[in-house]
C-alpha cells in the first residue's frame, strides 16, 4: 500500500454521508468523463441506494471528510441474474489520482463476494483511462467493445465491457 493508501480509511457508507456521496456523484456527472448520464441526482435519491444487503456502497474517508465511493446496483431484474451486479465508483476530483479508487476496490469486492455476487461489472468509455487502468488492477476483464452504446451530450460514444468473477465463479 502507498502512503495515500495507508491515510484513506474505506467503509460502509452510512446515512449521513449521504450529501458527500450525491456531490462527489454530481461532479462526476458535470465532468462528462465517467458515464452517461447528465442529470444530476438529489439526495433522496442516493439514500435509496443504502440498505440492499446484496449491493454493498462503502465510502472511502481521508481526513476525516468523504473523498470517494463505490456502489453495486442491480444489473437485471432476472433471478438467474441475482448474482451479477453493476458497479461505479466515483473519488472527488480533488483526491483523484492518489489510489483512493484503488483503496475502495480493494475493499469492494471482498464486500461484493460475502454478499453473495459473482460477478460484478460496468461499463468504461475507452478513454477513461483511470478507470480502465483501476480495473485492470483489480483483475478485470475487458470483455470488448459496444460500438455508439449511447449519446452523450449528442455525440455516439463507445464503451467497453468490463468484468470481475468472485467468489465459486472464479476459474481455477
Ligand atoms: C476512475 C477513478 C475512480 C479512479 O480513482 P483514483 O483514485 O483517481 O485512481 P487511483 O489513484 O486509485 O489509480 C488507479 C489507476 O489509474 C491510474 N490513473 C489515475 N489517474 C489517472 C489519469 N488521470 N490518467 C491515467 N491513469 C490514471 C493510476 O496510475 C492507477 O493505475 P495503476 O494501478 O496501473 O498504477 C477516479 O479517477 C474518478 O472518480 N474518475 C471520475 C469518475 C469515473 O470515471 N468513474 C469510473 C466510471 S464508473
């Protein structure tokens, strides 16, 4: 573990991390870089996320301030299906780049496989370089590409596939 590392304590998120989680979210969004979305989320709506026993959102806190999450969401309602999760995780811009993500990972799929996953995944623009390389560290496999997945802001983007098997799922 680097230094930064070794300052950034990571746990489960709780409710009054609430507004951090939904500000670190929202600069996400305006930074156009990590997803498609545009609309910015409130509050209310990141509580939702809190709770679901199988779909872990731990927070990473350096300095006694919420620098970072990650959170598991469904992937599809389909029971065969109940063991894959989506994931994102999302560091303050003012904390990128000193292996907060990397801490949070670290701790998240752990999480991820005693809640029963077996696989978790996302999706990355090729250019998010970051997140393509966090992943890889953390023994994601790029499964390929959709061509013009979606638009964003009016513009076909790509993106890749990436996915992590835990637990029983984990060849050997
Ligand atoms: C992607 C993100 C979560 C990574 O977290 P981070 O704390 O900044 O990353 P870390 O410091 O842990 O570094 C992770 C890896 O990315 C690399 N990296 C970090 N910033 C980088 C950058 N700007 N350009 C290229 N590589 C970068 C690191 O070198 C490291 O790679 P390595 O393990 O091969 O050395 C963070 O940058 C972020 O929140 N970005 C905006 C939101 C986003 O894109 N989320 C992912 C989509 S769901």
């Amino acid at each position: 573990m680097s230094d930064h590392a070794s300052a950034v304590l990571v746990r489960p998120a709780r409710l009054e991390d609430v507004p951090s989680i939904t500000a670190i979210y929202n600069e996400g969004i305006r930074g156009r870089t990590a997803t498609f979305e545009t609309r910015e989320r409130t509050p209310d709506e990141v509580r939702r996320w809190l709770g679901e026993p199988r779909h872990p959102v731990l927070v990473a806190e350096a300095d006694a301030r919420v620098v970072g999450w990650v959170a598991a969401s469904t992937y599809r309602p389909r029971a065969c299906y109940a063991g894959i999760a989506e994931f994102s995780v999302y560091v303050a811009a003012s904390a990128r780049g000193r292996r907060v993500g990397d801490a949070l990972l670290a701790a998240f799929l752990p999480a991820c496989e005693a809640a029963g996953l077996w696989k978790v995944l996302s999706r990355i623009f090729p250019e998010n370089e970051a997140s393509r390389r966090l992943c890889a560290r953390h023994g994601f496999r790029e499964v390929g590409t959709y061509a013009r997945h979606a638009r964003l802001d009016g513009a076909w983007r790509d993106v890749v596939i990436v996915e992590r098997l835990l637990g029983d799922a984990v060849e050997t």
